[in-house]
C-alpha cells in the first residue's frame, strides 16, 4: 500500500520554518529495519521537520493568551524538542552524539517531580495513572499514553503510536493528514509510523502486561491502575466507535476511568472546560504543541503531577456496564 506524500504546499511551510533551522541531517528510512511492518517506501528520506514535537505554542494560542512558552527543567540542561521517533521506538539515531544533543529522548524533561512535594500526596486508591488523550475526529489518528506513579508522581513509561485509518481512501488520509498535523510539521513522521488500530492495540496490550497491569487471558479491568482523560470523549465514545470501525469487541480494559475534569471540579470547586483552562488557573506554562497527542498527554499528566501534589484523590468517574454498553458517571457534581 503506497503512501500519502508531503504536499508542495506543505513543503514549503517547513522550508520557511524558523524551527527547520535547528534541524538536524536528514534521517534515512533505509537504515530503518522492518519497513513493511512501517508502512511505508525504502527509497524515501525522513524530513527531520517530521519527526519531532516542537516546544512552542501554536500562534493561535499566544493569541489567544491560553498558552506560554515551553518551561525548562529544574536542570540547567536546555529544554529540547522531543524525537517522535523515539516516542515510537522507532528512532535509529542513538549512536548520533548530535542528533542526542539537540533533541529528546527522555519525556522525563517535561515531567519532573518536585521531590519536596510528594510528601503532600494523599493516599491513592490506586498504583499507577495511564494519562490518555486521543487524536483524529473520523478516526483515531495518534494514541498517546504516559503511566504516572500515583503515590511519587514519577513518571514510569509511555506507549505513543500514530493511527492509520481503515476505512478511508489513501487520497483522504494524506488530506486529512496534512490538515491535522501538518501545521505541527510532523506529518511525514505520521506516513512513516502509522499502523492500523487493531495492530496498535495488540501492541498496546504488550506493554500493559509487560507492566502488569492486565492480563490477556483473565481479561477485566486494568490492575491497579485507571486512565486519567482529559473528559469522557476518549473512551465513552472515539474508542467505542473506532472499535466499531475496526471490527474488534471493545476491551474490557476500556470499561472505567478517571475524567480529570470531574475531579478538578470536585477538588477546587471551579470548572474547568479542558486541559488549556486548567492549566491556565493553576499557572502552569504549556509544553510543547496543543491538539499533538502526545504534547497534550505530557500536559495533561503535569496537571495530575500538580492536583496530586495540592492533595487531590483521583478515582474512578465513570464505568461502562459489560451488558448493556451504557455508561454510569459515579460523581453527582460533574461536568456535563
């Protein structure tokens, strides 16, 4: 299956691109094992503009006044953008000493704990927090998601995959793609990483039992653990529906989680209408790209970092009945 091509058009954005100036070598998709396995050509070379999540806000959202510039670390190490290469397992440049000095390979960068703090976290019916935050409004596009410890608010690991489309033409995908992450600069990494849904949540379901969180033969809720959305939308209805699309029985892992939005209600007794509002309030500058999954996810994970470390209890907001589909909401106060 051949893939979608960068436009013209979008070419030349990145070329005029202030960002393209730190930009590194191209990186060539023939050193690259497995290229089937990619979906994608053996004679093409990655733009590095592609690959990488950009640590500024969009310009709509300085506009705006709902964004800052990108904070840096507690070190004196400089913040850098992120590999979304990496980020995949996918990055074949970690014997490069350049490429490792301008661009990340660790989200830690952008999810550090105030040690001083944790001594204010409350107990947590819960071990670990799978912060989530979908991409793609026909179907899932990006499916981010970073495990937080809830006890030290550590960052532990993440699981990132680009979402190919199963139901669209290929003249609809690089459409769709060039209007969604083109403006990021990071669509020619989503043609070189995308796979089909079925075959991320096969993945995905590696790595929550290579954490022990599930188990494929006992089936049932995650162990110990609940993802963190940033509303109900993710997984009350994208991933319900994006089942539907894909032919596959929703898994039974999906069947409850947290909507911060409730708990931020609850706890400060504000409403907060996303992730941008929150952060706002509590003063928290944003970090890399809104509407990237992946950026989005390592924000909405600072808030629970915060809202743990103010003495919040995050627990479950809401469970899907197993018989009938229908979702429960198990919080009186919460946002409709």
């Amino acid at each position: 299956m051949s893939l979608a091509r960068v436009s013209s058009s979008s070419s030349t954005r990145l070329l005029h691109s202030p960002l393209l100036l730190s930009f590194l070598r191209p990186l060539s998709s023939s050193t690259i094992s497995s290229a089937s396995s990619l979906r994608r050509s053996r004679t093409r070379s990655f733009p590095i503009a592609a690959a990488f999540s950009q640590g500024s806000p969009s310009p709509q959202a300085v506009r705006e006044g709902e964004a800052m510039e990108a904070p840096r670390p507690s070190s004196r190490r400089p913040w850098k953008p992120t590999c979304l290469y990496y980020t995949q397992g996918k990055c074949t440049m970690m014997d490069d000493a350049l490429h490792l000095e301008k661009f990340s390979h660790s989200l830690l960068m952008d999810l550090p704990v105030n040690v001083s703090a944790t001594d204010k976290v409350k107990p947590q019916k819960l071990d670990y927090f799978l912060v989530l935050d979908l991409e793609g409004k026909v179907e899932i596009l990006e499916f981010p998601v970073l495990m937080i410890d809830a006890q030290s608010m550590e960052f532990i690991d993440s699981f990132h995959r680009f979402v190919r489309p199963t139901a669209m033409s290929e003249q609809r995908i690089g459409e769709y793609i060039e209007g969604k992450y083109g403006k990021f600069g990071v669509d020619r990494v989503w043609h070189d990483t995308a796979i089909p849904f079925v075959e991320v949540l096969q993945e995905f379901e590696d790595w929550i039992g290579s954490h022990n969180l599930w188990k494929k033969d006992q089936g049932g809720p995650l162990n110990s653990a609940a993802f963190v959305t940033c509303g109900n939308w993710d997984l009350k209805t994208k991933v319900p529906e994006q089942c539907r699309v894909s032919k596959l029985k929703l898994p039974t892992y999906f069947m409850e989680w947290i909507n911060l939005k409730d708990i931020y209600l609850n706890f400060y007794n504000r409403r907060a209408t996303g992730m941008m509002t929150m952060m706002r309030e509590l003063q928290m500058p944003i970090v890399g790209s809104h509407h990237l999954g992946i950026d989005d996810s390592k924000n909405i994970a600072r808030v629970v970092q915060r809202m743990l470390s103010d003495g919040a209890v995050l627990q479950i907001t809401a469970k899907r009945q197993l018989a009938t589909g229908d979702v429960k909401f198990l919080f009186k106060n919460r946002i409709r």
